[in-house]
C-alpha cells in the first residue's frame, strides 16, 4: 500500500459507526456497541417525532431508512448499524443493495444466536407488529436450523411501558403475563426480545417466562457481529479511547430534552451532545 492510500485507510477507520433507531429504543444496541467496542466512535439517530415504526407499513419504513441512511453519510460514517428491529425486517435488504457501506441489522445476529442455542427446536420471538408479520425472524432462523418451529408474539403495549419506565411495575408484569401465555404448551426453550427496547424488560419477562426459557437480546449479538465486520473489514479504529462525552454523536427528530431524559435511564453518561435536526431534509 503507498503512503497515500494508507493515510486514507488509517483515516476510514477513525470515522465513526453510524446506528439509527426508530427513537429511543436503539439505545438499547448503542449502550452495546459502547461496552463492546470502547475504540469506537459513533454517531447515533432517533427518529423519535416519527416513532413507533412497528405500527407502519413497509414502504413508510423504508422511505425514512433511506432519508437516516442519507444523513447519517453526512456524518462522515464508516458503517451502518439498523438498531430497529422493524427497520432490519422492512428496510434492510433493499438498502443493502443500495449502498456501498457495510450494513448490519439486528435481526440476522438474534436469530442466528437463537437458532444455534436452541435445544428443544421450539422457539419464540416477540416483537412489534411490523416484526412479527414480516416473518423475518423464522426467515432467518431456518437458514441455520431448518427444523426449528418459530412461535411470533407482537406485543405492541411494551413499547409504552418501557417509555414511561415502568420496567418493574406490576402493571407491565401483568401485561407481560397475558401476552407471554401465548407460548404456553409451546415448548419454547429460547425467546428472542425481537424489539429495541424488550432487553430493557429482561427482569419482568425472564420472571414470566421462568427459568427454563434462555433469553436472547439481539442488541448484544448485534455489537459482537459488528465487531467482527469490522474485523473482517479491516476498518477498527486503532487509536485508544478519546474522551467518551466527545467520542458520541446523537440527534433525533424531536425534542431534545425528551430523548435526554429517557437516555439518562440506559447510559452510563449524560448526552450532552444531542441535537434536533430535520431529517425529511434529508
Ligand atoms: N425500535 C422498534 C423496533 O425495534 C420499536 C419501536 C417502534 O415501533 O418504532 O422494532
């Protein structure tokens, strides 16, 4: 490599990782990416004035994938990561095909992680309602268990409670009770928390679901994958860890101040810097 190119290189890879999110919920995968991966800088996006996805159809979904993926490339980003489920079942293919950036969801890792892990060859997922129609988790696991039975479970109203913090609260726990009752006789010995914002709920779920069931948190499968890309790309940052307050980006489409209040609950530090930008610019 002359000189020139190897500059570039070493440049390439100091640029930071994007991650976007439908809003808050991607945060869950962020505070991953930050443990498992401290070299790393990052520029995250929430589209919070635009969230829920899981509710919205796949064309919608894609529409605003594009407008994060064209912002998030005005960032000087080096790879994407699509921390939203519904975003990875809608989005991520089409896009993969599109753009000449390394892109990752966070389907495939869970999936994969599940399928592998299972004993039983039964297992469940949940997720939004986008999530669960698109079929893409069953998709996905069948290329690395073909035998396995996948059993779906949108449960919409978890996404609320997490929001208002209501992680341990007797009214999520009966919420979770009525939906998870679902997989009863199933045999389910694996559940994938197929939303951004289920790992948040770990506690309440694994409670519900007993100890017999292994919970699967993509978000964590996620951040290993990436490092392995970026590994298998040869684009890890080299350089030590830089100040960790300067060392993170993070907009959203609303209120500041909102995203920073239910930040302050998944991350160890204040995000002090966040802004508001208009992405139907983008
Ligand atoms: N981030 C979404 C997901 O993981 C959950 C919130 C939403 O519906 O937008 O599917």
């Amino acid at each position: 490599m002359s000189g020139k190119s190897e500059n570039k290189k070493t440049d390439i890879c100091k640029a930071p990782i994007g991650v976007f999110d439908s809003g808050v919920g991607g945060l869950t995968v962020m505070r991953e990416i930050m443990r498992q991966l401290p070299n790393e800088k990052a520029v995250y996006f929430g589209d919070t004035a635009r969230v829920p996805y899981g509710s919205k159809s796949k064309e919608t979904v894609l529409r605003y994938s594009r407008q994060i993926i064209r912002f998030l490339r005005t960032r000087g980003v080096k790879a994407i990561v699509v921390a939203c489920n519904t975003a990875s079942a809608y989005a991520l293919e089409t896009i993969q095909e599109e753009i000449d950036l390394p892109i990752i969801g966070v389907v495939k890792p869970g999936a994969q992680v599940a399928a592998e892990t299972t004993r039983s060859g039964r297992i469940g997922v949940i997720g939004t309602e986008g999530t669960i129609s698109s079929r893409i988790y069953p998709e996905y696991i069948a290329r690395w268990n073909p035998e396995a039975a996948v059993f779906g479970k949108a449960c919409p109203l978890f996404v609320p409670l997490v929001e208002e913090g209501l992680l341990k609260d007797p009214v999520t726990e009966e919420i979770a009770s009525r939906y998870l009752r679902e997989f009863e006789g199933s045999g389910i010995d694996t559940l994938i928390l197929g939303c951004t914002h289920y790992p948040l709920l770990r506690s309440t779920i694994g409670k519900v679901m007993g100890e017999t069931v292994a919970l699967v948190n993509p978000a964590y499968e996620t951040a290993r994958s990436l490092k392995e890309l970026l590994r298998e790309q040869k684009l890890e940052n080299p350089g030590g860890m830089e100040e960790q307050a300067g060392q993170y980006e993070f907009y959203v489409s609303d209120s500041v101040q909102r995203f920073q209040r239910f930040a302050s609950m998944i991350l160890s530090f204040e995000t002090t810097h966040a802004e508001q930008i208009q992405i139907e610019e983008y």
